[in-house]
C-alpha cells in the first residue's frame, strides 16, 4: 500500500508543516457510505511507547509512521515518511539515540538514529540499519551500557515452536546469541547484570485463556548463567520492566485483563492501573498493551482502547496523554489501484462479459478496442455475477451496510440511445439462402482457436461448437410465429453499447448471500443463505422459500426443465455426496452418488442423461478424479458406434431456452446410479471443476496432467483428452450456450471456445479510487458478520456481539495500515477467547526481497572472520571433497573481508551473504590447522535449512533414547497431522520400532492437521491373528507377526509413551486425548495448549485472510476441546536451564517411564 512518498526519507516534521488534518471514521455519510471526516485530533490507535529516559518525551507508532511528543501532552511531531510500516521503538540509556523496526528494506530489521532536543522540539538524523537478513526482528531495547540492541528472532529455527533473544552492536555488526533458553520481549536489567524476558506462546488478546500456553516472565543472570521466574500466575505476565531498584513493571491478565502489576524485590505484588469498560463501552480491548518503562524508573506508558496512557510508578497515578496530531498524508485517505478481476462471466449470446474486481462490478464487450463500464460504485462489495438467460438483465449479490442484496442490473442507456447511427442498406439476401448455410458459413469463419470439429455436410445443422442458436431445429411453424411476434428487444447488442444502469433489489437477507443460480427458463433462481440453507427465489414477485436447510453451502446448478437441481452438499460426517433434487417435488433430494468420501463439483449435461464430478473415493483424502455415470440406463447398453451417433443426435437438438419456455421435466434414471459410477480418470494428483457440454459428449477438468497444469477435455467414453487451456485458472466455466469456456488467470478475465485453441483476453480498466476508511468500514462489517454467523459456539459464548462490532468497528474504520487493522480484528477475535482466530495479510507495503544465501553452518565472531561451530549434515557446507568443517574461519565472501584482520568482524555474517541465496559463492578459509583455501559452494534457502535442522535434531533425539533405554526403545517425531507426515511416519515407525520392546512418540510442537484417525489406525490395530509361513519356526515367530499387506497401514501393538506440551496444537491434541481415551498409552511433558476446532478462512476484498472456526470437537464426557488441553500422566516442565544446558527433561522421563514399564 502506497502512503507517503515513495523515497526513504527519515525527518521531522513539525506541526507546521502538516497541512492535511487527520482522517477519523464519519458513519454517518450520505447514501451510507464512511467518509473520512477533517478533523484534527488524537492519532487514531497509537501502538508501541517508548519513553525517553527521564520519562519526558514518548515516540509512538500511528499510522505505521513513528510520532514524539512530550510525555505532559501536545502536538506530536511526525519523525517517518515512509510507506513501510515503522512499529517499536526504543532510547538508548542516554537518550541520544533511538531504535526502531521497519520492514522497508524487506523483512522487518532494526535501525538506529541520533536523537536532538531543542526547545521543545524533537528530531531524529538519518537511520542506520543494524541487523541484516531475511529473517524478522522483534526489538526489545537497548542494553544497559548502550551498545547493544536486544531482539528476538528465528534465525537458528529448531523443531520446539519458539523464538531465541539475539543481540548486535548498536553501530551494526555481528549478530549473537544472547543466551541458549527461548524467550520474547528482552529488556536489560538497569546495572547490566541481566535481563527480564518472557516464555511461552502468549495470549495477551486472549486474558481468560487458562492453560500451557500462559507466557510467564523470568530473569537470565549473565555472571551465573542461571534463570529464574518471577512473579508465577495462573494469568499470562509479559512485557516485564526492571526500574534501578529492583522492582519489576509488567502487564498481567491474572484478574481476566491485561493491567498493570508492581513486584518489589522483597516480593511485594500489587496492581497498580486496572482500567475497567463502562456499561456503554462494552470493552477496552481487554486493557492495557505495549508497555514502556523509562530508564530512571519513575514513569510507565502503555496504550489503552485509542489513547496513551502515563503511569506515575511513585504515585500509582495514571493519566491519558492528551495527543494531538496533524492530518496524516492524502494518500492514507484515498488510494487509486488497478483491480484485479475474481470472477468473470459471458452473456448468453458471447458478446459482454460482466467481471468483479475488488468488490466492483464491470461490463464490456469482448470485442477488441471496447471501453469498459462500471455498474457499482459504492463501498460495498459485490460478488457472483449471473446472466438472465435471455440477456435481459445481470443479477449479482452485493452487502449495502444493511445486509445482503439479490440486485438485478438492466440496462438503462445505449451508445445507440445517446447516438443513434443510420441503419444499414438491406442487402440482397441469395435466394436459396437458408438458416442452416448461414450458421455452416458462421461456422467456417469462426476464429482459429474455435475447435475444429464441423458438420459431416453443410444441409446438417452446425455443431454444438458452433452455438446453440445455430443449431436450433427451426420449423415453418416457429418461424411464421416469429415473424407475427412485435419485434423484441435485443438484449445483447443493448449490453454491449451499455452505458447507463438501472439496479433493482430483488431479494435482502440479514444474513449472507452467496452464488446465484438462475433457471434456463429465466423465472426463478436458488442461492445460498446465511451457513448454506439453499433458497428458491421466484424472479416475479420475489417470493422466495428454502429449499434445503444445511450448514454448508451446495454446489448447485439447473438440469434443463428448470424443475431439478443437481447439487453436492455434506451431511453431519462431513461427507459430500451428489444429489439430484426436485424443487416441485416433495421427496427431497436423492443421493446419487452414495459413497462415503467426498463427491464434488458435479455438472450434467442440457438432457440429464450424463452426469459428471470429482470424487477422492479411489484413493487418497482430497486427491480427486473425475466420475461419470449415465442417468439413462439405456445409453449403456449401446455399442461404441451407437453411442457416438447419440451424441451427434444430441449436439442437434441442443437448443438455448427461452425465457418463459415450459419445458416436459426429463425423466431420469437414479436408480442404483452409484453403483454403475464409472472411473474416468486416475492421474497423480488432483482433478476438479467439473464441466459437461449441453450434449453431454465432452467433459472437461481443471488439474495436473503428467505434470501439465491446465484444464482439459474428454469424450464421454474417456477417450480423446487434450488439454485445452494451459496452466492454473480459477473460477472455470462454461457460456450458457456451452461453447465457451471462461476463466481467471493472472488478474485477468480470459475466454476461447470449448475445444481450446488461443485465448482471448478481455481487458478491463479496473482503476479504482478507494476510500480507505469506507472499504476499511465495509471490511469489517463482513470479518465480523461472517465470523458470528459460521463461529463454532452457537451463542458466540454470550457475547454481545453487534455490540462488540460497533465498538471495535470504531477503531477500524479510523486506521489506514492493514496491520493496525488486523490488530484491532485479533482483539475482538480474543474476546470469543478462542483458538484458530486470526486476521492477516491485506494491502501493504512490499519491500525488495533480501535473498540470504544459507550454507548450513553456525558461526561465532572471531578475530579475522566467523569459526564455524556446527555444520548440518547434508547442507551445502557438508558436501564435496573440500566441505567445510567445525573449527574453520571464514575469512572473506567475494573477496571482501568482514572488517581488519587483526580484529573482530565489523560486518554481519548475513550482511555479507545478503543477494546470494542460490548462488555459487566463493569463500576465503583458514581451516583448523591454519592453511587457508578457497572454497566454492552453491548457498541455499532458509526454507531448506528449517528442513536440516530439523532433521539434525530429530537424528540426535534418537540417538539419545537409543542410549538411554539400552537399544530396547525406538523414537519418532510426528512433525505434523498431515498426509506426508504420515508417510514419514509409517516409514519412520518401521525403522525406529523393528525389533525393539517399545516406542516413544513425539508429538511436541506439532501444530495440527487432520490424520489422527490415520495414525490410530496403525497404533490401535487390534492382534486378532499371527501368521506363519512355511518354513518359518512356529515357536520364534512374534505374535504380532501379520502380512503388511492386509493393512492400510503399518501396524503396530507394543508399548508406547506420547510426548506433549503446550506447542502441541489442534490435531495433534485429538492424537493426545485419543492416545489416553483408548488407554493405548500414557502421556509425558506439559499439557497441549487447548486449541481444538476445525477452521476454514474467507478473504476480504483486498486480501485480507480471516479464519473461521466452524467445528467444535467434544471429549466422551462431552467436554470442549478448546481450552481443554490433554493434560499429561507425568508432568515434566520444560525449562530454560534446561535448554541452555542441552538437556531434554521430557524425553528423558518418557524414556524412563517407559523402560519402567517394560521391566514390571
């Protein structure tokens, strides 16, 4: 997102400067549009304090600009003009210098400027960046001396779900390891001696959250190297403070917010600032964030709800920072963006294509050099645009601040009607001229990448290729009707000169709207309501009745009598058959399908004699194939040469509906139709989108053939497949008269016909000025709605939540960055106090990339370079004949060295190896002995390190339980609940167990999936039976000696132990629960953090991701899951010490407690 100017440029701006005054949230505005109203006032949701030593002056993020101001009040005085986003800050010890994040040169790094105070006024020079690399930094503050920055980061990822406390020169230079244990939000003790720091996940959006994942604080003393705790509680503590005399400042939820806590070095604890919601608020945002202490102890500043506020510590007094800023840039109230397209459709007769672009709806012809015209133009967001078949009108769903709204758009004015051009002189038409000449020559002029396939002679009718009016089987009788008709409109030459619209509210719902189907006859469509219920809206008189109440939407589309729908649609086993339902009928819908994995995305062809959809019942969960069947038994006893004279037959009489037309319902042919399904394709991988031709003879698919992305067709039999457009595409569909398919690639609407050739793009002037502060409003009122319409808990825990959407509402609509908008999103989230709650992404800042080249090493600053003190097995510094090794120096990068010879680096090792990543690097090295070569490596990425050191970890884990257990137990880790972690785990369990007495598994920072059934499969396996082969000693033979392959999966029956802890997330907690309800074994370590439901996600129109949890998982004894963590047999905490020892505690006692077991 654009704010500012384009240059780096880091200055004060005083007061005076600001001529634009601040944009605040008007939600009041004519036509019910936000506005951002002039007014000059408080920053709109100031983040992260930091106060000047002496406690006098506060710089403060607002609008992801930094900001000063005296610490009594004022103006504030812009210091960053930056279009990336500037968060914490902090001074120095002195005061004459200040640090602070920004993510403008890529991943977010810290910088470093020299602060002056004159008269009042306060000005920063120009920044130096201090830590390098692609990996984010998180500041802490300076150390107590000043010379050092203290940050977190995971730059040295290791498979515990945890960020590491690092450090640099203030001046810039090597970054190091500030101690060995995990840790966050480090601060210096004031005399040097050590620092505060807090452990665990942290849940300060979340303060009734009760659990493993709680942060606590703790102390790390540099002359001992020991740790300590501070203040336990049953609450999360975070952002701990040290004043000069000992006394701990922090922020604490133990009394069900986050307020601000005193602990005195005799062990004093009291609360010192607990601000509390009035009745009309409702909330704070569950109190206090962002807490700064000065230097000399004596002031506090934290942000409460849209303020600042100061904290006296000597008195407990506490007062808001009455602040006053000038408006921030026009840029931030108003942006201008090239949309791009989401969904695009063709008219029915092929000439104006209708598109979404950011929320707005679009026509124009597809002819070349067409200007392109906007139908909408407000703040809401409009979706799922649908033809009238007769071209009459456009239907489409949009949200107007009030709910949702079924609109029909028709066209009001023409070029034709503000222009009108002299009609043509007839032309001699030639007198044996008739309608099926003039659709044969139709046909031969067709565009190149039009199929090919033509009528066998020219007194046939047109192919199905060549459009359905063209193969219309006209009579006498129809055409002496026709010519006594008034002439009608033509709604398609109206829609392509259109300039003007008319829009007409056809159906409003409070709650969701979504995917408009409309009849071929044109009367009546369904869409989808509120979670899925499927709604039959007459198109006459709006009447409207539900025709399937569901909590999840169908996947509906017409059969051609406009009577029957074929849709997908789960059941409560979240199994998705297809059926077939008739919406006049009162049998409900018949389940064609009948199998129970999924089967999805079905289509039909204009008879209902074929029925095709992607079903994952052959093999893997969601690695789909293409399924057909016949709804007419009769084709399936024809021969090969009679079905393909069937199908010529019915490309014929493949007609475009009329509006109004009655047609005979078809009769189709369900019975045991699941059992006559037929396989149509078994690629590796997935297919989907599913499209039939009206004559049912071609079926297409959107996936990967022998590695080729596209979408493709086939005949009917299979036979024939090509592909017929190249690469991914979204939102696949065939015209209305099924001859051309449409898509989305890139942004861009494209279109070619049905048996492929070249694509046609169709460009549209999507530019877009957007107020920010109305999309910002629109946004969240469709996050909130959506989230407390599909939200797992059915009274949303007796939240008041319209109330709660007003009140955050408030703030969002005033904020222009897409991180203060999230943020405020997560604080509402956190009052549900739930797990899988999230907003992320939006429009942003972008960075250039930093391409870290990685060789697999760690190192520490030395004189003259950087000795490597550990190297990955298998990464690029491990391999070849002149690998590197443990005691070598790295000397030069290039040729440049990391500062004098005789001296520590003054150059970051990630500084020298920024822009190499994948590259061949050449390395200048002294080795062990003291000979120098050069070496050349090819660098790799950071994702491909992650991979190592795990690899690396889990291979010393082994090797320990191994050691430890005297060779009886194997060891594996579960790194995830997903399908290639199953096969690592099948592969793993066979190679770790074979031939020992017991197994330890390691579900450890796990963050979930969906495969514990999976796994339990194989762990739960019952030893109903042992086999013996021939030959085989009968009394050796194991008892739980089986055939592999009469199991999906390995089995295994010995004694297990299961490692947890409070990284133990979602599926991997349902693994940790079944182990101990199955009583298959015992637990060990901390409990799982109790966050256990099912999710999905929506996105806002300009990308914002927002994820739903929708499913709630129930303990036997009908217990929640979410905040009900598995609590462990045999608790072991994980603790720093520990850590920085290289000790694992947890995996020490399972091994233990296992070989205990075994030995009773």
């Amino acid at each position: 997102m654009l704010r500012h100017s384009a240059a780096v440029v880091l200055f004060t701006l005083f007061a005076a400067v600001l001529v634009h005054p601040r944009s605040v949230f008007a939600a009041n505005a004519p036509g019910g549009a936000a506005v951002l109203a002039t007014v000059d006032g408080a920053p709109a949701f100031p983040q992260y304090p930091s106060l000047s030593p002496d406690g006098a002056w506060t710089v403060f993020s607002s609008g992801g600009d930094l900001w000063a101001v005296e610490a009594r009040g004022g103006r504030a005085q812009r210091l960053t003009a930056h279009p990336a986003l500037e968060l914490r800050s902090a001074f120095s010890p002195s005061g004459d210098r200040l640090a602070f994040e920004s993510d403008r040169n890529g991943a977010l790094q810290l910088f470093v400027a020299a602060v002056t105070i004159d008269d009042g006024r306060f000005a920063i020079g120009a920044p130096q960046q201090v830590t390098e690399g692609d990996r984010a930094k998180r500041l802490g503050g300076f150390s107590a001396d000043g010379a050092e920055l203290l940050f977190t980061t995971s730059h040295e990822p290791d498979a515990y779900r945890g960020s590491k406390i690092y450090r640099a020169p203030s001046e810039g230079g090597p970054m190091t390891l500030t101690f060995p244990a995990y840790g966050a939000q480090p601060q210096a003790l004031p005399d040097g001696s050590g620092f505060v720091f807090t452990r665990g996940r942290g849940t300060p959006e979340r303060p009734n959250y009760r659990g493993s994942g709680n942060s606590s604080l703790w102390r790390y003393d540099v002359a001992s190297e020991t740790y300590w705790p501070l203040v336990p509680s049953i609450g999360s503590d975070h952002e701990g403070h040290a004043t000069p005399d000992g006394t701990l400042v922090f922020l604490s939820t133990r009394d069900g917010q986050n307020d601000l806590w005193l602990s005195s070095v005799d062990g004093d604890l009291r609360q010192v600032y607990a601000p509390r919601a009035t009745d009309e608020e409702i909330t704070q945002g569950h109190g206090l964030r962002d807490l700064c202490v000065s230097w000399d102890g004596t002031t506090a500043i934290a942000c409460l709800w849209d303020r600042l506020v100061v904290v006296d510590l000597r008195s407990g007094e506490a007062r808001p920072l009455d602040v006053r800023v000038a408006a921030i840039d026009e840029s931030d109230a108003e942006r201008i963006e090239d949309a791009s397209v989401s969904q695009a459709v063709l008219s029915p007769d092929n000439a104006t294509m209708a598109a979404i672009a950011r929320g707005e709806l679009y026509v124009r012809a597809v002819a070349e050099g067409r200007p392109t015209r906007r139908i909408t133009h407000d703040a809401g967001r409009q979706s799922d645009p649908a033809w009238a078949p007769d071209g009459s009108a456009l239907y489409f769903v949009g949200d107007d601040g009030d709910g949702y709204v079924l609109w029909r758009a028709t066209v009001r004015t023409t070029r034709e009607d503000v222009d009108p051009q002299p009609e043509p002189e007839a032309e001699d038409e030639e007198a044996d001229g008739s309608a099926e000449d003039e659709a044969a020559d139709e046909d031969e002029s067709e565009p190149a990448d039009e199929p090919t396939e033509v009528p066998a002679s020219a007194d046939e009718p047109a192919t199905e290729e060549s459009g359905l009016e063209a193969a219309a089987d006209d009579s006498d009788d129809a055409d002496a009707e026709d010519e006594e008709e008034e002439e009608k409109i033509d709604h398609g030459a109206r829609w392509e000169g259109a300039l003007e619209f008319d829009l007409e509210e056809v159906y409003r719902s409070r709650a969701t709207l979504a995917d408009p189907v409309i009849a071929p006859n044109g009367k009546r469509l369904v869409i989808s309501e509120e979670r899925g219920d499927l709604v039959l809206i007459d198109l006459a008189d709006g009447g409207s009745r539900t025709l399937l109440p569901s909590w999840n939407q169908a996947d509906a589309s017409w059969l051609a009598d406009s009577r029957h729908l074929v849709l997908s649609v789960s059941d409560l086993d979240f199994n998705e058959d297809v059926h077939i339902l008739d919406v006049d009928g009162d049998a409900g819908p018949i389940n064609v399908t009948r199998h129970p994995d999924l089967d999805v995305s079905p289509a039909i062809s204009a008879d209902g004699k074929v029925l095709a959809w992607c079903s994952d019942s052959y093999g893997v969960n969601w690695e789909f194939d293409v399924y057909m069947v016949y709804l007419d038994r009769d084709l399936e006893a024809l021969q090969d040469w009679q079905l393909a004279e069937h199908f010529e037959k019915a490309k014929k009489k493949v007609k475009a509906p009329k509006s109004g037309d009655e047609v005979e319902p078809l009769e189709l042919d369900l019975e045991e139709s699941w059992l006559r399904a037929r396989r149509m394709t078994s690629f590796p991988g997935s297919e989907g989108s599913t499209l039939v031709s009206p004559s049912g003879d071609t079926i297409l698919f959107s996936g990967s053939v022998d590695g080729d992305d596209g979408v493709w067709s086939m005949k009917y039999d299979g036979s024939d497949r090509k592909r017929v457009i190249s690469g991914r595409v979204s939102d696949l569909r065939l015209s209305l008269d099924g001859t051309k398919l449409t898509w989305v690639s890139g942004g861009s609407a494209k279109y070619c016909g049905i048996g492929g050739g070249s694509s046609e793009t169709v460009g549209f002037d999507t530019r877009q000025r957007i107020d920010v502060a109305a999309e910002q409003e629109q946004k969240w009122r469709e996050a909130t709605h959506v989230l407390g319409e599909r939200f797992y808990h059915p009274t949303l825990k007796g939240l008041d939540w319209d109330g709660l959407t007003r009140r955050y509402g408030s703030l969002a609509a005033r904020v222009t960055t897409s991180q203060a908008f999230n943020r405020i999103g997560n604080l509402m989230f956190g009052e549900l106090d739930g797990s899988h709650l999230s907003m992320s992404g939006g429009s942003s800042y972008s960075g250039p990339s930093d391409r870290t080249g990685y060789l697999g090493i760690e190192l520490e600053p030395v004189v003259g370079g950087y000795r490597i003190t550990r190297v990955l097995p298998g990464s690029p510094a491990a391999g070849g004949p002149r690998a590197l090794a443990v005691g070598d120096t790295l000397t030069a990068v290039e040729g440049e060295g990391f500062g004098p010879a005789d001296a520590l680096p003054e150059r970051d090792w990630r500084a020298a190896m920024k822009e190499r990543g994948g590259d061949e690097v050449l390395f200048d090295v002294t080795r062990g002995d003291g000979t120098e070569e050069r070496v050349l490596i090819r660098t790799t990425s950071i994702g491909a390190i992650v991979g190592l050191r795990y690899d690396d970890e889990i291979r010393q884990r082994r090797a320990m339980v191994e050691e430890r257990s005297g060779g009886r137990l194997g060891y594996l880790h579960i790194r995830g609940m997903s399908m290639p972690s199953v096969r690592d785990f099948e592969r793993d369990l066979y190679a770790a167990a074979a031939g020992k007495e017991g197994l330890v598994i390691d579900v450890r920072d796990n963050g979930g999936g969906s495969t514990t059934d999976i796994l339990l499969a194989s762990l739960t396996a019952p030893n109903h039976a042992f086999t013996v082969p021939r030959g085989a000693d009968y009394d050796s033979v194991p008892r739980d000696a089986y055939p592999r392959d009469r199991r999906l999966i390995y089995g295994y029956s010995k004694p297990i132990i299961v490692l947890i802890n409070e990284n133990s997330f979602s599926n991997a907690e349902i693994f940790a629960h079944s182990i101990r309800n199955t009583k298959r074994g015992r637990l060990v370590g901390e409990a799982t953090f109790g966050g256990v439901i099912s999710t999905g996600g929506t996105t806002l129109i300009d990308g914002t991701r927002v994820r739903l949890p929708f499913r709630g998982w129930y303990l036997p004894d009908e217990r929640d899951m979410e905040n009900n963590g598995a609590q462990p047999d045999v608790f072991v905490p994980r603790l720093p010490g520990d850590e920085h020892a290289g000790v694992d505690a947890q995996l020490e006692r399972a091994v233990s407690e296992l070989v205990g077991e075994l030995d009773e």
